[in-house]
C-alpha cells in the first residue's frame, strides 16, 4: 500500500485476494481506456467542429470522459500501488486496452457521430451493469458517471436523428460510418481473461457475452433503420489488443506533454 | 482525550469555516451551499472532509481541495486535515441549498429545474426575468456543470447549473 497518498475508499473495503484484484485491474483498465482513448478523439474537433455550440459540446464530453477515465484509473493505482498518471501516460501503444471501435480516427462529423452513438450506447449498457458491482468503489463510481452519461447519450441521440433525416449525402455517410464501425463496435464487450472471476465475486455482475446482447437487443433496431440489414457480429477475442496507426497517432499526441518532460508532476 | 463538547465545539468551527470558502468557478456561492461537503469528522488529531464532486471530471476539485486544507490548517486545531474525494455518496442538483439556489439566481445562473426523473428537461427558469419563456441553446456550456440558455422575454442568453 501506498502510504503518502490519503486512505482511498477502496481500502476501507474487505481486502480482496490476488486473484480479485487481477481481475478488478483487467476490468478497470479496459473501462478507463476506453474513457480515455474516445476523451481525446472528442477532444480533436475542438475549434473545428462544424459549428461553434458543437466545439463547446465536444469539448465538455471530451472533457467529462477524460475525467471518468482519470477516476478510473486513480481506482486502479489504488488497487495495483501504482500511480494513475504513469497507467495513463506512460505506457508504450500497443499497452492500451480500449476496444478496437475506438482505434479509429475522428474521420469526418458522421463518422464521429456514429462512433460516439455506437460507443454510448454500449457504454450505458456496461455502466448499468457496473453500477452494482459487488466492489462499492466501482459501483459508487459507475453510479455517479451514469448520471453524466445521459446528457452524452441526449447529444449522440440528438446527432444521429439529424443526420438520418438530412440529405442523402449525409444520410449515407452516417449509413457509412456505422457499417463500417458495426464489426469493431461489438468489441466493447470483449470477453476478458480473467472474466470467470470477475463475475464469480460479483465484481462484474453479467458475462459480457450478456452485456453484448442486451445492447445489440436494444442497438440492432435502431441502426438497422438507417443502415439496413447489419451481419451477424460477435465480439472478438483480440478485440481489446488490436492497435491501429491511428491509434499509434493520437497515442503520440496525448503523450507529447508527459513524454516532453519524464516525472514531472502537474 | 478531548470531551464531547469540545468535539462539538470544534466541529462547529469547521463548519463555519467551510461555509467561507467560495467556489472557484462560481464565487458567489460556497463548498457549503453548494453541497459539495460530505461527512466532517473531527478526531483528537485530525479533521476528515469529504468532498463530493458535482461532476467526476471537475477541473476544480483541486482547488477546492487545496483551499479546504489550507483554511482548516489556519484553524490550528488538529495536526491533520485531510480532504478525500468521494463518490459514495453522489453528488446531485438536490444538494444545493435554498440559500445556494437564491445565491446562483442573483448572479444570472439559473439554479437546476428539479423533477422527478433524472430526465434532462429543457426548462430553465431566466434568473433576469423570471420567465419561463426559455429554450436550451446547448446543454453543453463553459463549464461541465452548466448549460446554455436563452430567455425569449427579456432577450437574454444565460446560464443553468446542470441537473445531474
């Protein structure tokens, strides 16, 4: 245990065994990568968006998921005795395991539209699951992150009923974005290694392969509306350890400051 | 060993305390008012506050943090104050105070609508006016705890602490 830092929460919990803390540390990451990752994707059409209440409102989601992502990770140091800023910062590409959805770059609004409707929806479905984690620091965090999340699944919602209803060069871009994403999309709910723990302790209250059919349930109508018949898709086995060189890209950008000046505390 | 009163006493003093640290995007209004303060316990040798961020991503809470400890420090009181960042219990719009709600409106924030759901209802009440005349501009403003409104009377653009 760290002894500068101030009791976390976590540690006024019942002490977990190896084995949970694993498993928590494998759940945390992918949850906090995905955060992170998606935070600083949003965070690439500020002052470019297509107009000025879309840079304040990317900006502000960016923001938000970036700071999901930092609690997230501050949860994980405590449980690993690491340090939040170095899980964040300083790991090399291909350490991150966010879903392959988020591999991709911003690409033109549509595109970011559909990825953030995609992602959100998902997200929502995981965070449901998370809000009753038997890990109270998890659950108490998933709880006040759902409350956020709303106002992101009202934008996304709002975004993808615009453009399904807009010309047809629009529609077929956002009709574009989300075939092209569909695959990668399932990959939110990658089965984990450690996965038979996670839900054997409650920590994870449902398999993944159950959070992936609850959302495809409620996702597949809505999408299939703008897109068409969609395949069959299934979450992959690689779908959190695939990286991508826009991945590579961005991972060069969000690091630039940390890497600038190596310990340097801000 | 220091008796009950004396905790109390104490204890009381640190509210007080509290209660005159404004907020460091919205000076206007206080820790206190705002109901960012969880528990407060006050031991022998230390001062505990929890802190409750109004969104998990605030930029501010760091300097909240910070004040808090400082401001306590000055107390001399206990050899420690320590401030945790808590989401056990979240922070929600029905923490702010009637004084904190009034405080916001008189400085053109209109405080948030309070319903039933968590719904995100576009209704803002202008803090100008009074008006509910008012449409959402973007639910999206300055801060992550603010949205961005317009009043159709009197003709002002405004600002709403989110509901959350």
């Amino acid at each position: 245990m760290s002894a500068t830092r101030e009791p976390p929460s976590a540690l006024k919990e019942p002490v977990l065994d190896m084995a949970a803390r694993e498993a928590l540390a494998e759940l945390l990451l992918g949850v906090a990568d995905d955060e992170f990752v998606i935070g600083f994707w949003d965070s690439e059409w500020t002052g470019i968006a297509p107009m000025l209440e879309e840079d304040v409102a990317t900006s502000s989601i960016a923001q938000d998921e970036i700071g999901h992502a930092r609690a997230l990770y501050e949860l994980l140091a405590d449980l690993t005795d690491d340090d939040a800023d170095r899980i964040a910062f300083g790991r090399e590409p291909d350490a991150y395991r966010h879903a392959a959805l988020l591999n991709h770059a911003r690409g033109d609004w549509a595109f970011s539209v559909a990825r953030r409707w995609l992602y959100e929806s998902a997200d929502a479905v995981r965070l449901t699951a998370l809000a009753s984690s038997s890990w109270e620091p998890l659950a108490q965090l998933a709880t006040k992150m759902r409350r956020e999340e709303t106002y992101h699944r009202l934008h996304a919602d709002a975004w993808l009923r615009r453009l399904a209803d807009a010309a047809p060069d629009v529609r077929g871009r956002l009709s574009g974005a989300l075939t092209r994403l569909w695959p990668d999309a399932q990959d939110v709910f990658a089965p984990l290694a450690t996965e038979e723990e996670l839900v054997r302790g409650g920590y994870l209250p449902e398999p993944m392969r159950a959070l992936h059919a609850s959302w495809q349930h409620a996702a597949l109508p809505v999408l299939e509306l703008i897109t068409g018949s969609l395949p069959a898709a299934e979450p992959s086995i690689d779908g959190r350890t695939r990286r991508t060189e826009d991945f590579a890209w961005l991972h060069g950008q969000f690091t630039m400051v940390a890497r600038s000046e190596e310990g340097a505390s801000w | 060993m220091v008796n009950a009163a004396a905790v109390d006493r104490r204890e009381q003093r640190v509210w007080a305390a509290l209660a005159e640290i404004a907020d460091p995007e919205i000076p206007a209004i206080s820790l206190v008012d705002l109901g960012v303060i969880g528990e407060v316990t006050v031991d022998a040798d230390r001062i505990h506050v929890e802190l409750l961020p109004t969104f998990v991503g605030c930029p501010a809470i760091e300097v909240m943090r910070a004040r808090i400890g400082e401001r306590l420090g000055e107390l001399a009181i206990a050899d420690r104050v320590e401030v945790e960042v808590s989401f056990a219990t979240p922070w929600t719009s029905e923490r702010i105070s009637d004084v904190g709600r009034e405080r916001l409106r008189q400085c053109g924030f209109a405080p948030p609508v309070m319903t039933d759901e968590l719904g995100v209802l576009p209704i803002a009440e202008c803090p100008y006016c009074g008006s509910r005349n008012t449409t959402l501009d973007n639910p999206f403003g300055p801060t992550l705890c603010r949205a961005i409104y317009h009043c159709a009377d009197c003709r002002q653009p405004f600002e709403q602490f989110k509901r959350v």
